[in-house]
C-alpha cells in the first residue's frame, strides 16, 4: 500500500495501494511494474493484489512551475500548462487509513508493513518521519529516513486484532512537525491457526428408554477462537466420531438425537459418543476439536415383576406371636425406581384371614405376618396364593402387560409345647360369709393343649392373698376356706391361680379368680348415731321431741325393715312414747306437758330395734332427753338448772369468758410490776470482791472458761511474795497432795526467765493439774527497767502513785469506777 503525504507514495506487502494523482504518476511513484518487482524482492509474498485509485476530484487549476520543473525550461512549462488544462488534481495530505499484516508470520528479518512518504521529501534526508501510538518502537519500528514500517514480532490476532498509531513528518534539525500528525490503524490478519473447542465438555445427557427415532438427547456448543467474519476460519461443522448407529448430530446445529428406536435399558444403560467440531467449513486442511457426551438411558416401566421361584416353603412355630414374621417372598423387577416397586397380596388360600403380607419398603419384599393365633392341633398347614403387582404402570407399555405375578406359598405349623389352658379366662365364685373352714368354695380347671397332655398343678399366687384366707388342691383345682369371712369388712377377694405343668415347670398359666362374699344377717341394728333430744318445758302433748333413725350392717336382698319397740317395763310410762314412720324412722312424741328441769331435768329412754331377717336381730339403744328452757318459738335458751340463778341474758359460756378475760388481765399487771422492780436495781458489788482482768481464750485445748486459776496476776505483781500453795478450783483430785514446799523466795534481783521457769516447773510437777495443756500467761516483766512497766496491772504497786480522784468528778456512772481506783494507805500496805 502506498500512503502519500501530499503526493507521497506507500507501499504495503500484502495488498499493493497506488493512491496518486494521474499527472503525477511517474514522478512521484515511478513505474508499476518497477515497484512491483521491488516489493516481489523485498517480501516474498506469493500473492500481490494491485489497487489503482484515481481521484474522482479533477479540476483545472494552475500549477506552481517550481514543483515540477527546474526553472527556465519555457518548453517543459509549454507542455505542462496545456496537459494541466486537460487534468490536474487538488493537493491534499494523508489519502490512506489503513494497512494489514499477516498473524503468525515469521521470517529470517522483520517483516515490512509498509512505507510512508512524503512530497516535501527532496531526498536531502531533512525530513524525519516520527511513529507513535500502539506498539510503536516495540512491535513496529519505523525508518525514520525512509519511512520504512517494520514488525519486529510475531503478532496473534487472538491477542489484539489491530494497533492504532499515529504518523508525523517532522524537520530532521529543528525537530518542527511539517505537516500535522495524522492517526491510522494497522490490522493484524487473521489465519487459521485456532482449533475449535468445547468449553462445557465432556457433556452427560440423558434419554428415555424405548424412544422413538429424532428424540433430542442433548446439544453441545464448540467456539473457534479465529475471525468468524474473514474467510472459514472459524465455520465450524459437526459429526459423531464414535456412537453410531445409536445416535446422531445436526452437522450445523450440533444437536445429538436417537438414530435407534427401541433402545433398553435392561440390556444396555450407558452410551460414549464422541463429537467433532471441524472449522473451514469441514474442508480439507481445517482443524478439529472433539468432545465426549455420555449418554444415560433413564428407565421407564416395561418389564413386569417376576417371583424368583412359583412355590414357597415355610414353617413356624404354633406360638409365635401375633404380627410376626414368618417368612419373605420376593418379585424381581428389572426396573429401578419407582417402576420397580411392587405391592403384595394374599388373593386365595385357606389362611387369608390367618395370614397377612405388607411390603417392605426398603428392599421390596412381601413379608408374610401372622394375624391370628395358630393351633397344632386344629390345623397343621395352609396354601396361600399370593401376588406381586407394579405400583406405577406406563399407559404407553400397557399392551405389554400384565405387569403383575403369582407365586403359591404353603406354610406348616409345627407342634409347641404350650402352656396349660384354662376352661375360662376369668372365675367368679361366691360363698356365705358364715361358710365353714375348708369348706368348698368352687373349683378351676385347666389341661395341656399338647399331644403329649402333662398333669397340671394348681397353686395361689400368695401376693394376690396375703392374709391367706383361701386354699386349692393342687390336683384338682379345689378352693376352699382357709379363715373365717366377714362380709362386713370386705366383700370382694382377688386372687390368681397359677397352673403349671408337672413335666415342664416353665409352662405356665394364670388366670384370676373373685371371690364374692354373700351377706348373712349376722350384725343387730343400732341407732345411726347418738341421739340427745331436747324437750322444751313449755311443749304440748303429742309433740314430736326426736326422729331417730336405724342403721344394720348386714345387706338383705330386700333391703332393711326395722321393728321399733319400748322395754316392757317402759310401755306404759306416763311422759313419752314412740311412733314407727313409714320411712323406716321412728318419732318420739311427748305424753303431756308441764315438764320442769327443776323437777327432772334428763329422762332416759330405752328402744328396742329388730331387723326382718332370718333369724331376726335385735338391739336395745337409750336415747337422751334433756329439759330445756325455750322461747316462745320453741327455740332452745338453756338445758342447766344453774340457769334460773344467772342474771337474765348471761349464759354459763359467757360468764366463763369474762373470768378468763379477768385472769388474763391480772397476770400481765403481775409481770408488768416484777419487770420494773428488776429494771430500778441497783448494781451492788461487794468490796470484798476479787475482780481481775482475766483473758479467756475459747481456741485452745485447756480448761475453757472454768480454769480460771492457771495463774495468779497477784503473783506477778508482787514476785518477792511467799510461794503459797493454790488450790484448784476446776477439778477434785483423787488424791489429796500437800503444798508445794522447798522453793525459796524469789530475790528482788531475779531475772524473768528465771521466774517464768520456776513457775513452768510448778506448774509441771503439779498432780492436781488437769490432762489437758492450759496456757499461762505472766505479765511480770522484770525490775530495773529505767522505763517502768507500761501495764496498769502495776500502777498500784509503782513508786509514784496515780490520782484518780478526779473520776468521781464524772457523775454517779463513775462513781464504782473512782472508788476501785481510790486506793487507802491500809490498802497499799496490804
């Protein structure tokens, strides 16, 4: 390509570009088949495509004579001015914008992209051509004389398709553009040198099973990193390397179909079908890429379930347990899933309502439990037919059916050694609570249910009856009485009997037994409760004083009738008398009246009370009445003769009250009195008193509180006095023991440690002393100390004595206080 800057020339090694004027042809590009051959040499390219523009933009216009011919060549300028009225052509800059190079070309020089040029290029070499932009001085370099643009690498149109750069003349000393920078691109052309890829692959995909042909199975997608836009580089075509005849593939769309109906999954599961993506459009010459898909059939119901085997074989034991299994059937399926799950059946036999069959979810098996009990020796063995049936069924395999199977399972009971049996589940036996000692009360049967018949043993569980109230024989299930009944204290017993095989002791039954006692009229009526009734002294005759009523422990069937009736000597008292109630109570009614409590005030009346049974009971009760004062209402005020005597309105609990109040009053005035007498005692403490500091200590192991005579201050006050004997207070020795003797008097002059051990020794060597360590403490502290003793142990027998005298200035509340410090000259001396 040629690039003119003002009737300049360039040239490009791909594509050859002519863009100049037709009067300025020669001159400025010289001839075409010269530079032909030049680029042939230079560049080796096997193919050159010649461009010829001819500005369409011709005008007639002067032409500046020094441009194109050396002054004073009047012929030359002639000739010029009349070709110049046939074609001239406007001046202009840059007439190009674009050139091209080859990707992945590579040779033993840089490549030459093109050539710039420019009209005010005399050839002085005064023009300096400057590239900038995209790559410029790395990837292309240019002749800054010639104007010659050269790749100085290999270049990938994957990497970056095109360069944009910018090109300027400018003066070679001054460095001053001569013509402004003008902008174009450099286009990296595409080859095919990328094989097409699959980016998601390898790919997996799946189909139905027994599909028809044309089923779409999956589409894979492959990218060719070429110019899709320039030539077949990137026109990609598919087609299936390996997989065939199962399947096929749009050669376009590369969507992958069913090429085989009918294809099972039972036989074969899993296709590997490799893909081709070729580009160039699948020509000769193009690359590939492959990819695998696998390809999953998926399963659909068309094979029915099938039982392993038709007849099935089991035994069981005639006491196993209700709902426990008994054996498994099995219907194969050679489907998966839910297309294999079955359900179970019994739909004929002998024991359909013995036996029941569920499937297990897990493994797909019919499980067959036991619904009822089962009996050897009723029946040994049973038939069953059972089926197996598809859960789920495809409508479109429907005519290959049926998917369904039968098998015949027969099971055998074998013989058990069971327990003994009882004739009834549960015994009611009755028996009269006056019922004699070892008397029969009702008899419990049981036998062995086996071939073999064991004897039975019959026993009482004894938790059942503590008391041991009742018995049985052991061989023949008899219970008698055991201890006397009384229906009064309990009328139903529970007991269970245990029945046990003699030849198995293991084998045995329990069934309970209620015993209920039946009633005897064995207990006389009495009065329901104690009765006291109150007779009012200003009642009138026939006056009912009392309805009393009659309770019988004992229940007759006909429920109770009593018989009221009054001691013979009692019948014809002058004051009460009774009258039986249809409710089976009686009323006790008033003869007369006038009745006195200062007369009499308690009358007792005897009543005779019989039942109705058989032999009839009687009791004789005393009912209570009392003489009371009434009101006129015949409210009852008062029942004591004290009452008359009492001042009107005030009972006997009221005066009782008031006296209670009375005490109560005279008691706290009482300990009122005492409390202030003990308050206003004055402290008194005798002068002859003893009073000591003594220190206490309740963290030792001595004598406590009661050893106070471990030491003497005294002593250590005065350490010149007379070694005394002391004795002890805290205890009473067994021995009576003389004064310790043969000390001598300690000196003025002694030292404390001195004393202090003699008092050690003394205290070491005394018998009298208690077991136990007892501490002592000595508040001697020597002589001779130029500062005196510090303790006021010793104030009273210091040199210079104290005045305390002025404690009894303080008030009455020193005053004990200044006379213990109030020391005589008798006292001092002593």
């Amino acid at each position: 390509m040629t690039g003119k800057l003002n009737g300049s020339c360039f040239y490009n090694l791909n594509y050859f570009y002519v863009d100049c004027a037709v009067n300025t042809w020669r001159s400025s590009c010289g001839t075409m088949p010269e530079r032909l051959t030049e680029m042939l040499m230079d560049t080796w390219t096997p193919l050159i495509i010649l461009w010829i523009t001819v500005l369409p933009s011709i005008y007639m216009a002067p032409m500046n004579q020094s441009q194109v011919l050396p002054s004073g060549s009047s012929t030359g300028l002639k000739r010029l001015t009349e070709e110049q009225r046939v074609l001239n052509r406007s001046k202009r800059g840059w007439v190009w914008n674009q050139m091209f190079v080859l990707e992945e070309f590579s040779g033993p020089e840089p490549i030459l992209v093109g050539r710039l040029h420019t009209d005010l290029d005399p050839g002085s070499s005064k023009i300096k051509y400057i590239l900038s932009g995209d790559g410029a001085g790395t990837i292309f370099v240019i002749n800054d004389k010639t104007g010659d643009i050269h790749a100085m690498k290999r270049l990938d149109r994957e990497e970056k398709a095109e360069y944009t750069l910018t090109a300027q003349a400018v003066d070679r000393d001054t460095n001053k553009p001569l013509e402004p920078p003008s902008e174009f691109i450099i286009k990296v052309q595409d080859i095919n040198d990328n094989a097409p890829e699959f980016v998601d692959g390898p790919y997996h995909a799946t189909v139905p099973e027994m599909s028809v042909v044309g089923t779409f199975v999956t589409k894979v997608t492959a990218t060719d990193a070429d110019d899709p836009v320039y030539g077949n580089s990137a026109k990609l075509v598919y087609s299936i390397l390996e997989g065939q005849p199962y399947f096929s593939i749009e050669p376009h769309t590369a969507i992958i179909k069913t090429a085989l109906p009918n294809m099972d999954r039972e036989a074969k599961e899993e296709y590997f079908v490799v893909i081709q993506a070729k580009d160039m459009g699948g020509h000769m010459g193009g690359l590939s890429g492959t990819t695998t898909v696998t390809i999953t059939l998926t399963d659909v119901n068309d094979n029915p379930p099938k039982f392993a085997q038709s007849l099935y074989h089991f035994s069981v034991m005639e006491d196993v347990a209700l709902g426990e299994p008994i054996g498994r059937v099995k219907a194969n399926d050679l489907d998966i899933g839910e297309n294999a799950k079955s359900s179970y059946d019994i739909i004929e036999g002998d024991g359909m309502d013995i036996f029941e069959i569920t499937t297990d979810a897990q493994t797909q098996d019919g499980v067959i439990r036991v619904r009822k009990p089962l009996d050897f020796e009723t029946k040994k063995s049973y038939t069953l037919k059972v089926e197996a049936a598809n859960v789920h069924i495809d409508p479109r395999f429907i005519s290959g059916g049926p998917f369904k199977d039968t098998a015949t399972v027969k099971i055998v009971v074998e013989d058990a050694d069971e327990p003994p049996v009882f004739s009834s589940p549960t015994y009611l036996l009755e028996v009269h609570e006056n019922a004699a000692i070892n008397s029969v009360i009702g008899q419990v049967t049981a036998h062995d249910p086996d071939v073999s018949s064991s004897p039975i043993r019959f026993s009482i569980d004894r938790h059942t009856d503590l008391e041991r109230q009742f018995n049985i024989n052991a061989e023949d299930g008899k219970i008698t009485l055991a201890t006397p009944l009384d229906r009064e204290t309990n009328t139903w017993h529970n007991i269970t009997i245990v029945a046990t095989e003699t030849r198995n002791h293991s084998q045995v039954s329990r069934v309970p037994v209620t015993i209920k006692v039946l009633d005897v009229n064995d207990n006389a009526p009495e009065f329901a409760s104690e009765h006291e009734a109150f007779l009012c002294e200003n009642g009138k005759p026939g006056q009912v004083i009392q309805i009393v009523s009659a309770v019988d422990k004992d229940d007759p069937k006909n429920g109770h009738y009593f018989l009221y009736s009054l001691l013979p000597e009692m019948v014809n008292n002058p004051n009460f008398t009774i009258k039986k109630n249809e409710d089976n109570t009686l009323s006790i009614l008033a003869k007369h009246n006038g009745f006195s409590r200062q007369k009499q005030e308690v009358y007792l009346l005897p009543i005779i009370i019989s039942d109705s049974g058989n032999p009839p009971m009687s009791s004789t009760s005393t009912l209570t009445i009392r003489v009371c004062g009434c009101s006129s209402d015949g409210i009852v005020q008062s029942c004591n003769v004290e009452a008359y005597v009492l001042p009107i309105g005030l009972s006997m609990g009221a005066l009782i009250a008031i006296l209670a109040c009375i005490i109560l009053l005279l008691v706290i005035v009482v300990l009122f009195v005492t409390l202030r007498r003990h308050k206003n005692e004055p402290l008194i403490i005798k002068d002859d008193e003893d009073v000591r500091e003594n220190i206490i200590r309740y963290d030792d192991e001595g004598g406590g509180e009661e050893d106070t005579e471990a030491f003497d201050i005294a002593t250590l006050q005065n350490p010149d006095g007379i070694n005394g004997f002391l004795p002890r207070k805290d205890i009473k020795p067994d021995l009576q023991f003389m004064p310790r003797q043969g000390l001598a008097p300690v000196p003025n002059g002694v030292d404390v440690d001195e004393f202090i051990n003699v008092r050690l020794h003394e205290a070491d060597n005394d018998p009298t002393a208690p077991p136990y360590d007892s501490i002592q403490i000595y508040g001697y502290e020597g002589r001779g100390s130029a500062a005196g003793s510090l303790s006021s142990l010793e104030s009273s027998a210091s040199d210079s004595d104290q005045n305390f005298d002025y404690l009894s200035e303080w008030g009455p509340r020193f005053k004990r206080l200044g006379e213990l410090y109030s020391v005589g000259e008798s006292d001092k001396e002593t």
